[in-house]
C-alpha cells in the first residue's frame, strides 16, 4: 500500500484534540506543567492542534487576582515555558491567558507552533449576568483588528480578525472563539467560517450545572452544522476553584451536527479526546450550500477582513490510522434510537409520496409487479399502507405475480402468501409463452429451443412483465407503482423503460438496498402489519438478492446480483460519498478500507444479521469501486435522466434529474478512475 494513501492528511484531515488539564487556583507554573504533558501526548498520538481551557494558563475563577502584576507577570513566564517546551512537537496548541495590552486586560485564546507564538484573539463577548462578572476585570476584544502584542520580546498578531493556516497543507485552516462567543446571537465563529476557517475552536471555562452539558451538545452541534465546520471544544475541569462553582471538563469534537468524540465528564485525571476531522467533506459541503456562499457576500466578504497567520506545519505523511468511526451502511444509523426514527420518517416520506399521487390523479387501483423480491415487497407494503390511511380497501392494490423461465419456487411462493396475507387483489400471468413467441420472431436462439441465455434473453422476459403492467393499468384505472431502488439507479442496474426503471410513481428510487433491508425490519419490529405478514417478510429478508431471468447453472447455482456487481453494502457505501460528498474516489476507498476491514471494528446496525457480516480486503473494495465509478459516470446516467417521479428520503442523496444529481448522459468515467489510479491503493 502507498504510504500517502494510507495518510489522513493526503486524504485532506485533520487530527484533533480536545484537552482538559488538571487545573489550579492561579498556579501558572503548575498550568504550564499540566498543558506541556498533555501537548506531548498530543505528539506521541499525532495530533495537529490541540485546545485547551478557557484561562488555562491563568487559571478562570480567580476574580480579582486577574487585575495583579504578578499575576500577568506569571502568566507571560508560564506561556513562554509552554513555547519552549513544545518546539519540536507536532501539534498547534491554543492555550487560553489573561495578558494586559495598553491598560486593558484581555482574556485570551493564545496560538502556539513549534516554540513560536502564532496569535493572540481576545474574548468578544464578556458575561456579566448571573454567575458572572467578567467586564469587571476583562476589555472586550470587539472591533480589534490590524494590532499586535508584545510577548516576552516578540511581536505578534493580535485581535478579532486572525484565522490560523498551514502553508504546507492547504485544508489546515482554524479559528478560535472563547466561551460566551459562542453562547452570543452571532458568534466570532461563523465570520471565521466564512473567511475560510474548517476548524472552529472554543475555549471554554464553563462552570457546570444541571443540563449545561446538553446546551453545550445542542450550541457545538448547531455551530458546526450552520458554519459548514468542525468544531472543538473544551471546558475547564477539576482543580479549577469550587468558591461558588464547581468543573466538568466536558470536551467534544462535532462535524457538521455530527458528534465525533466526547470525553469523559467529572474526571479527575488529565483526559486529552481525538478525532480526524474531514475537511475535504466540509469544503464540499461549502461547495453545494448556495447559502453559505451567500451570507459571506451579506456580511461583506468576512475573508477580506480577517488576516491569515501562516505557519510551517511540517505534515510527514505517515500512516497514523484513523481515528474517526465510519459507519459501514451511511444511508443507516447505527444506534437504536436513531435507527428507529430514520426509519420512521423514510417509511412515512414513502407512504406520503404515493398517497399523494393517488389523491391527485383519483385513479382506482394500484398495480404492482410482485416479484417475492425485497424491492417489489417493499414497494408493496408501502402501498397497502398508503391505501389504509386514505380509508380505502387494500383491494384496490392489484398484485400480479408474473413467472419466467427462471422463477423459483421459493420467491413465487413468497409473493403469493404476502399478497395474500395482506389482502390485495392478487393474480398470475404466466410470461413464458409470450416470451417464447418474441424470441422466436425475433429470430433468437432460444426460440429454437437453444439454451442461449444472454441480456436479449433477460430483457424480453422484465420487457413483457412491464408491457402487461402498463397495459393492466390501463384496463382498470390504475397506476403503476415502480419498485427500482436508489442502488439500482446508482450502478444501472435496471433495463431502460422497464419495471425497475419505469412507472407512473415510483416509491423505491430515494431509497438505497442496505436502507430497503432495514425499512423492512424496521416494520416487522414496530408491528406496522399482521403476523403472518411478518412471517413472509422475515422469508424474503431471508433470500439472496437475484433477479431470477436466467435459469440456475449445471451446479443448481441460481444467477446472484451480487456476484455480477458487487456487494450492495460497498456500492451504496460508494453512492453516498460520491452522491453526498463529492469526494475523490482515492478518499472513498482509504474511507471503505477503514470501515470494512475488519468486522469486529466498528457497530453494526441492530438487527444486521451475524451470518451477512463480512469484511472487505482493500482489493476488492478498490475492485468495485472501479466498476461502480464505470457504472455510475458513464454508463448509467441515461437511464436516470429518464425516471418517473419519486419522492427524495435520505438526506444521504439521490439520483433524481430534477434534484441532487444532474448529470450529462453521454459522460466520462475518466477522471474518476484516473485519480483513483494515481492515488489509491
């Protein structure tokens, strides 16, 4: 393996930590120590930048000691020690100190690089309510820009107006904002943001009570998902003065609403958390939000007001692992709670697409092709739910079962006791002897009785079963219901004008295969059915996916999907980073590698089976994703131009012509497969 595409920072991230000293009542000496050694355990883990306390040099809750000679005296002694100490270490440090500038105190987060004081931004925002009394001893820094400061002898930047960038690794760019900014209507943050910075730090004191934990969650979460950023934050912990306070040391690292890491609360030893934050995900997601673009124009170009402070950050490239949980099925959570209210909302989006289409065209009856199949099964059940909740009789769903020379038992049994078991109008066409008949005017082989079974062959039988289905629709007032998922419209996986491609309504086509597996479960656990038709959808969970158009091999091997285009779990994998993230596909093979390596890494969904875990070697992730760039820049996007309406479910993305996906239909998988070639595996 290439020692660069096993690199976080060749895959554009950046390692983080939030760190939580043991503090002290205004021993600087003692800060300094505590911060050096968590400085250095941030080397030895390879982390590029570490945030510390609000005031962790000074120490916070010493009140009027903050107006004291010494005290500042001190606090420059401590924070040239920390310099000192931290030469040749790898990490960017932000420090928090309380530093005097023309008969003014400020309260200070302080930038650190290899034994050089990068800048120093003071506090904006002062509270002055309740608990609080900072304007008693602190300036505020608003409006401070273009100035400097004096540190022991050396000059450096100082003010609102700094964001912090590596000159040798482009996506390494931060910004800090202390506490109560971030807690203000218009936190420092988000002008940073704009200006350019992918990591936001907060330095925090916060003295804890009774849920400033979760409010803390909620403002993180928020800031990093409206800002586009990541965002670190650290709060002070024990050893801080208890006089009419008491310290939690809460740290956490959010990307984008999405909570990394987050340390352990009330510790008494020192803790330092970590994360790899994904700034190529977090310059995409700029890339497609319009109104990020906007607001920088709305608040006068923020990055033309804001200096950058460069720094040498040295990156070696070494393989570090990664230290970032990626979740194997990205269109699935993998925590309970979560899992149970996606699948809520994907299965009711579902539901309330069709019942709409059913109310707007006042059509009689739905007609569906029921293949005993996940996609045609899932399709199915929404549409009886559909009909239920607009008071009509699941009698008005037409159900037709249509076998082919390949139809087993086993999936046309299946289709049959679901139909019944739900109590639609049920049917059989037997499509044999009409595909024979083409075949055999068509001058096909197999119509001679030859046993030729190539894609001619396939499609005549999917052809035919779609041709009765439109032509049902027509006879009884119906509409076609399609059941082609999200994953199959990815790889095109589908014939063109066909069941699994065209319809009057589709409801599968936002929703991925991994996703349709859990939708069905998900169903079976909160009893949206009966019993019995329970009993048949754990049965077709049961199957191996297979489109059943060519009969099983000399060996009783039936014809598998997944044998013909790879696992669903890594193609939707693949979808969703390409669909959502835009990333290169180098990235989203060293992202497939970390995921699915190893099978006891990592939480499987609740509810995945033991006997389908698996893992995936860097072959064969590599293997397949070369055929799915193939499949989804070149060869498919024809087929997706053409699609019926459907409704959009995952925030993951879809393939829609009219939404997330545009796309040329005669384009090239060149590019794609170029860089994954020169910097891939």
């Amino acid at each position: 393996m290439q020692a660069r595409f096993s690199s976080i920072h060749h895959h554009r991230m950046v390692r983080v930590g939030s760190a939580t000293p043991t503090a002290s009542v205004g021993d600087t000496a003692a800060n300094a120590a505590a911060t050096i050694a968590l400085a250095k355990r941030a080397h030895d883990e390879a982390v590029d930048l570490v945030v510390f306390p609000e005031l962790n040099i000074t120490s916070y809750a010493i009140d009027d000691l903050h107006l004291q000679t010494a005290q500042h005296d001190a606090t420059v002694q401590a924070l040239l020690e920390v310099a000192v100490a931290t030469t040749d270490l790898r990490p960017v440090i932000l420090v928090g100190a309380a530093l005097p500038r023309n008969g003014r105190v400020y309260n200070c987060a302080v930038a650190i690089v290899r034994g050089r004081v990068l800048g120093v931004v003071p506090k904006t925002f002062l509270p002055n309510y309740r608990e609080y009394y900072e304007k008693r001893w602190f300036a505020s820094g608003a409006g401070l820009s273009g100035l400097t400061i004096q540190i022991g002898g050396q000059t450096v930047p100082f003010g609102v107006d700094l964001i912090f960038a590596a000159s040798d690794l482009p996506h390494f760019i931060f910004h800090a904002e202390i506490c109560e900014d971030y807690w203000s209507p218009t936190p420092p943050s988000t002008a940073g943001a704009l200006a350019g910075a992918l990591v936001c730090c907060n330095l925090s004191a916060s003295n804890v009570v009774i849920g400033k934990s979760r409010e803390r969650m909620m403002l993180s979460a928020a800031q990093s998902t409206r800002a586009v950023c990541a965002y670190v934050y650290s709060a002070a912990g024990p050893g801080e003065s208890t006089t009419d306070l008491a310290w939690d040391g809460q740290g956490t690292v959010h990307e984008l609403g999405e909570l990394l890491v987050e340390s352990t609360r009330f510790a008494l030893e020192p803790e330092l958390v970590i994360a790899d934050v994904d700034c190529e995900r977090l310059i995409q997601e700029r890339l497609r939000n319009g109104t990020f673009g906007d607001a920088a124009t709305f608040s006068g170009h923020p990055e033309t007001r804001f200096r950058r402070v460069t720094f040498e950050h040295q990156p070696d490239f070494a393989d570090v692992g990664l230290k970032r949980a990626i979740r194997r099925f990205p269109f699935v959570p993998d925590t309970p709670a979560r899992l149970d209210e996606d699948c809520y909302e994907a299965f009711n989006i579902q539901v309330e697409g069709l019942l709409k289409r059913v109310s707007a065209t006042g059509v009689e009856k739905l007609v569906i092709g029921v293949s005993g199949g996940l996609d045609s099964t899932h399709a199915l059940i929404v549409a009886a739910k559909a009909l239920d909740r607009l008071g009509k009789p699941r009698t008005d769903i037409l159900g037709f079962t249509m076998p082919g020379f390949a139809t087993s038992e086993g999936t046309k049994g299946n289709a049959w006791r679901l139909m019944r078991a739900l109590g639609i109008t049920a049917e059989e066409i037997d499509i044999r002897p009409a595909a024979r008949t083409m075949l055999e005017g068509m001058g096909h082989p197999f119509g001679r009785g030859e046993p030729v079974y190539d894609v001619t062959f396939e499609n005549v039988q999917a052809g035919l079963r779609t041709d009765y289905l439109f032509r049902l629709a027509n006879q009884r007032n119906g509409i076609v219901v399609g059941t082609g998922d999200l994953s199959e419209l990815a790889l095109g996986w589908c014939t063109y004008g066909v069941g699994d491609h065209m319809s009057h309504y589709g409801v599968n086509a936002g929703v991925p295969k991994t996703l349709i597996q859990f939708l069905i479960r998900w169903c079976i656990a909160t009893d949206q059915y009966d019993p019995e038709t329970d009993a048949v959808l754990e049965a077709i969970l049961a199957q191996e996916i297979s489109p059943e158009l060519v009969p099983a091999d000399e060996n009783g091997a039936m014809q598998s999907t997944e044998d013909k285009i790879g696992p669903y779990a890594l193609n939707d994998f693949y979808a969703h980073y390409v669909i959502r993230h835009g990333l290169a596909p180098s990235k989203i093979a060293f992202l497939a590698w970390h995921a699915w390596r190893d099978i006891e890494a990592g939480r499987w969904p609740i509810g995945y089976p033991e006997a389908a875990r698996t893992a995936y070697d860097l072959e064969t992730v590599k293997l397949w994703l070369e055929r799915f760039c193939v499949r989804f820049f070149q060869t498919s996007q024809f087929k997706r131009s053409a699609l019926p309406n459907s409704p959009k479910v995952s925030a993951g993305g879809a393939v829609s012509p009219r939404g997330d996906w545009r796309a040329p239909s005669d384009g090239t998988a060149k590019s794609w497969l170029a860089e994954l070639a020169a910097n891939g595996p």
